[in-house]
C-alpha cells in the first residue's frame, strides 16, 4: 500500500509537513491545497479516485449503491460486472504528497471544518503557506489525471492504482472468524481497543490490509494523523510519522467517532464533524485537533489540553468570544470559524501564537488584539468589516498572509512585511493601488482577485514567484517579467497579452478561465517548452486551436465547456498526452462568429488516433454515438461518455488495463459480459 516517498521536484530533497503544507525546506516547494484553489474553480471528476464499490451497509436508497451485472432486483447506479467479488468503498495509496511527519501546527490543509472543496488539479511548486485546516490537499487543480495521484495514490504516470479489495472472508461483517490469525503480531490483537462501526472497521482493514480483529494493537496505535474529510469522502493518514496515504470512499453511514480510541497514539486528527465527549478518551498524546465544535467543547472533549499546540473550531450563531480557551495554555496555532465572532481579547494571553486563521468573522470590529501578536507568521482573515490591516505593523516575523472579503482600501502596510512569502487577497474589491506588493521581493506565492479597474503590480523584483493567480485583470503586461512562474491561473482576465506568458519559460501548469477579451488564436501557448498541464475549461477562443493539441510536453489537456474552431485535417499527434477532457465543448465551423453552426465529433472519431497514449478520456455531452475509437487507445483507464448516444460498451473489453466507464445518460444495449473486471458507473457521485 505504501508508495514512494515524495520529493521536491525542485531539488530533490524530502518534503515535510510544515505550516499545513507538504513543503521543501531547502527551497520553499510546497503542495496547494484545494481551498485555496477555488478562484481557479474546475470541477473534479475524481480520476481513480471514483474508481472503488460501494460495499457500505445500509445504504439503500442512495444513488451510486453497487450491484453485479446479472443479479436481479438491484437497482443501484454503479456497479460492476462478474459474480463472487465486489470492491472495497475504499481505495487506498500514496497521496504523492510524500513522506512526512505532521509537526506541530501543521495541519495538512486549509479548508474549514465542514467546508467543500469542488476542486482538483495541477502540479504546482511554491512556498510555505498560511495555516490549513481540514481540507483536501492536492498538487493539482483539475479533474482526473494529475489528481489520481493525489487521491488514490496512482503514479502521477499512466499506470492505474489498485484498489483495495476484500474476499469475502476479510469484510468486516465476518472477519470475527479470522481472529485467531493474529497471533503473528508481536502484542496480541486482543488486547486492542477494537472499533465497532463498519466504518472504522473498514478503514482499518484498508489501513493494514487484514481483518480488523487480527491487527494488533501495537499496530493501531501506529496511526499517528488523521483526517476524515466528508465532503472530499476522503482519509488522509500517517503511520508512525511516515509517508502520507489516502484512502476514498462513498458513504460515511455507520461511523461512530467513539471508534476513534481505537488509534491509541493518535496525535494529530482534524474531522468535518462534531466531536462528543468520550469520542476521544484515551488519547493522550493528541496535540492538534480541528473539528466542528466550539473551543469550550473541545475543551472538554479532549483529553490533557494543557498539552494541545493546535485548535481548530467551527460555531454558526452563538458563539461571540473565545471561551474556553485558557484550557490550552500551550497553544499555537488557532482557527477559529464562528460567524458570530465579536471578542478576540483572549488572544493577549498568547503573545507566541504562530499562526491564526479567523473565518466569517463578519460581526468582529475590535481588532486591536492582533497588534500584541508579535510572533505571529501566519494570518488569514475573512471578514467584510476588515477595513485596516496596520496591525500587520507588528508582526514581524510575518511569512503570509491572507485577507478575504474585506473593505480594505489600503495595503501599503504591506510594505512593513518583507518577509512575506505568502499573500492572498481575495475578494477585496476596494483596493485600488497594489503597486506595494512589488516591493515584496520574498514573495514566492501571489494570489489577486482584483476589481476590473485595477492594475497588476510590477513583478520586476518579484523574482522569486512560482505560483501565481490572477482574477480580473485588464492588462496582463506586467506578467512578463515573472520570468520563474511555474503555476499560473488566469481567471476573467483579458486575454489579447498571452505574448506576456511566453517569458515564463519555466510554466509547468496553465489554467485559463474565462477570456475577457477576444483572442482568436492560443498560438503564444506553444513556446512554452516545459508545458505538462493546460485547462482552458469554460472560455471561448475565435479562432482554432489545434496546435495546443500538439504541445510536445503535454500530459493534461482540460478544453471542457469550451467554444473553439478545430481544423481536424491538421490535428497532430501527440504522444505525450495522457489525459484529455472534452465534455461539453463546442466546436464550430466558423468560431470567428459567436453560437455558430457546430460540428459533430462523431465525424471525427479518427482525432482520437493522434493520442495513443491517453489513460483518460472524459467526453461528456459530446453526441458521440459508438466507442468503436477506443481501439486505438490501448491505454485507457478510465472512460466518461455520460449523456450521449453509445448503445455498445463492448469495444472496452478488447483493452487490456481499462478499469471504469462512466456512461449514465446513454441507451445500452450491448453491455459488457459477466466476467468483466470492468467497473461500470451509470450515474454521477
């Protein structure tokens, strides 16, 4: 189950988990997470990680409930054809995210508790961020492809992850039988804690691969972190501080939080869920919990707080102070997302507090506290009554910074922080002049999403940025002289300067969202010689656009939703290629007028000749009417043909390492024969 240990692709060395990040040391490389992604805003479709049966119990009702081809009276949406064997729900791997310890205050993300990450994705290079809490941390930024690597523990290359599949003998529902066989463990299985919820008995038997009662409990206490994202369906887990492993499953029916005790030297856990009292007992080493509960609850949730360095805490309504906090004199690293938030005085009591993300804060008004945070390298703040950012004044030490949906007018307080690594500011329509941040010659990672008037920065001295977004900007001439950008996102920007991004000669990933001009040819985009991921999703090009198709270093090409003309006769081969996305695009004869006449891809099945190499295949909405075409795809993976008119899955067979079709919204009347290994999705997760 164990992949290899990640590497900075910069220089090689070991990434470890700092500020919530896996991050180089050495370098400043560090792995996005998704929350932070969702300006750029492409839909995952999951990749492999969607890939795994739904073999929960109890789920009847649900959409996407498994079932075998030839069994009759079932009527879930997913299933997959042969007798005698279904999936796990779920599928376990490397994240890619590397080996690593989670250390204090650390937190592997940067979403809130409870919040969704639509999101997927890119692979990206930058520095240290702000705090994360609870999220889905991924290298990439779109759907399929790059992600599997993420969340399935794929290869970032073509080969398909594995899933974890039970006998029937090793379910949870009869691996009391297989008790005996733990006596190979040096302490017997039965002195541990065992979990009682199908849920957890499942992770754990994902987690080690064997029944939940032969797993020892020396074994269990291995666990060191752990992150259950609900929204994502994802785990994230350590054993003993090592490499960084997920798990994905369908449903959470059947957790019960008490089954945490089972993972006896668990130090660090971070849940979109409530928290009861006695869900932890018995963890006593734990120093870093995020959940959906207020301080005062986890306060008394959570064994030994005197010893907790992290907190994460969610409240709707009632919460206006920060009670409860005194019961962690050792804190650190503090987020706080309460909507009726008013009070932050009981952060003077922490003057060496490192890091603070406060989230909807939107009824505080008094933020003189922060002005006594002298130690603090972290901030984020989201809140429309922030009209000032001075107190950054008095933060020194301050490495990033994010400020969200705030009237600020001004940050020439900015220029008090050069020292800044970091900065985000979102949704901050007010400022008008960002000239100062073109004095932050430390920056390595930029997020603007200014108001259409507004003017982009110098980034003459800004020459250390490798990761860069950008929303609405008029004018992309200034991007020139971001020479060392490897990830650039480009959201409703005017598009006619794409001759600027040409001098980024070091772009890895580009994602365009949007044009806000008209541009009829992506031309500049073909002098970009390190070019391995483009998505143009959801943006209209008067022009065609068949040579982005043969970018020779390209392995992730996203055009869905798209409006573009495409000259078949010169489409060229690329062997590169590995996963394309088409679903809903449009293509016209003329795309020089807007809504034109459009051409069907279904006269143009031979397109597809020109990659043999593609694993993936997402080709939605398109009126293709066979997949005859795959046969000339001796790669595939994974196939998306929802809402067409394929009546026959029959050529999928002929592919030696095809693993999942999705092909809901379609008339089947050839299905695939009953010994097919081949997972089979007839609608949506």
């Amino acid at each position: 189950m164990a992949g290899e240990t990640q590497k900075c692709p910069m220089c090689g060395t070991k990434l470890k988990m700092m500020n919530g990040r896996m991050t180089c040391k050495k370098c400043g490389y560090y792995i996005r997470s998704q929350s932070e992604m969702n300006d750029t805003s492409a839909r995952q479709y999951g990749g492999s990680g969607q890939y795994t049966d739904n073999r929960q119990t109890g789920t009847a009702g649900q959409s996407g409930s498994a079932y075998q081809a030839g069994t009759p009276g079932q009527t879930g949406s997913t299933y997959r054809t042969g007798a005698g064997q279904t999936g796990s729900p779920y599928q376990s791997g490397t994240t890619g995210r590397a080996s690593s310890t989670w250390q204090s205050g650390q937190s592997p993300t940067q979403k809130k508790p409870g919040e969704s990450n639509p999101v997927v994705a890119i692979v990206v290079s930058v520095i240290v961020g702000s705090i994360s809490v609870a999220a889905l941390v991924a290298i990439v930024l779109f759907r399929a492809g790059i992600f599997d690597g993420l969340i399935t523990g794929r290869n970032s290359g073509s080969e398909a992850s594995s899933s974890y599949r039970y006998s029937e003998s090793d379910s949870p529902t009869q691996s009391a039988q297989a008790s005996q066989d733990s006596s190979s463990s040096g302490q017997s299985a039965s002195s541990a804690r065992l979990p009682q919820s199908s849920f957890f008995c499942e992770v754990a038997e994902a987690v080690w691969g064997k029944p939940y009662r032969s797993i020892s409990a020396e074994e269990y206490a291995s666990l060191t972190a752990l992150q259950i994202d609900r929204d994502e369906k994802s785990i994230y887990y350590q054993l003993n501080y090592g490499e960084t492993q997920t798990l994905t499953y369908y449903s959470d029916i059947g957790m019960n939080l008490a089954d945490l005790a089972s993972f006896t030297g668990l130090e660090w856990l971070s849940l979109d869920a409530d928290l009861n009292k006695g869900d932890l007992d018995g963890l006593n080493y734990l120093y870093g919990v995020y959940a959906e509960n207020t301080i005062s609850d986890l306060a008394d949730i959570i064994p030994n707080p005197e010893y907790i360095t992290e907190i994460g805490a969610e409240d709707s309504i009632f919460e206006h102070d920060l009670s409860g906090i005194e019961s962690f004199p050792s804190l650190e690293y503090l987020y706080v997302d309460y909507g009726s938030l008013e009070d932050i005085s009981a952060l003077l009591q922490y003057p060496n507090l490192l890091s603070l993300t406060l989230i909807d804060c939107d009824s505080l008004n008094d933020y003189s506290p922060l002005m006594s945070l002298n130690s603090l390298e972290s901030l984020t703040i989201a809140s429309s009554q922030l009209k000032s950012i001075d107190f950054v004044n008095e933060m020194p030490s301050l490495t990033s910074l994010s400020v969200e949906n705030s009237q600020i007018s001004n940050i020439n307080a900015l220029g008090n922080c050069p020292g800044l690594e970091v900065l985000s500011l979102i949704d901050n329509y007010d400022i008008a002049d960002y000239s100062i941040i073109g004095q932050l010659s430390e920056l390595k990672d930029l997020t603007l999403e200014m108001s259409y008037d507004s003017v982009l920065p110098s980034f003459e001295n800004l020459t250390q940025i490798e990761w860069l977004t950008v929303k609405n900007a008029s004018d992309l001439t200034p991007l020139k002289d971001a020479v060392n950008v490897t990830y650039l996102s480009l959201a409703d920007c005017a598009g006619w300067e794409l001759e600027s991004i040409t001098a980024m000669q070091n772009l890895n990933t580009l994602i365009i969202n949007d044009f806000r001009s008209y541009v009829e040819s992506l031309e500049p985009l073909t002098r970009l010689p390190n070019l391995n991921a483009l998505s143009l999703e959801d943006t209209s090009v008067f022009g065609n656009i068949e040579e982005i198709f043969g970018i020779p270093t390209l392995q992730y090409l996203y055009l869905d939703d798209c409006q573009v003309g495409i000259d078949f006769e010169r489409m060229p081969v690329n062997e590169t290629l590995e996963v394309l996305s088409l679903s809903e695009m449009t293509i016209l004869k003329d795309p020089t007028y807007n809504n034109g006449d459009e051409i069907n891809l279904s006269e143009h099945y031979d397109m597809f000749d020109c990659f043999p190499n593609l694993t993936e295949l997402y080709a939605a909405s398109l009126r293709l009417d066979s997949i005859e075409f795959v046969s000339k795809l001796p790669r595939l993976q994974y196939l998306d043909i929802t809402n067409n008119s394929v009546t026959s899955l029959k050529p999928l067979e002929a592919l030696s390492d095809f693993q999942a079709v999705w092909c809901g919204q379609n008339t089947i009347l050839e299905n695939l024969s009953s010994d097919s290994n081949i997972f089979v999705y007839t609608t949506d997760y």
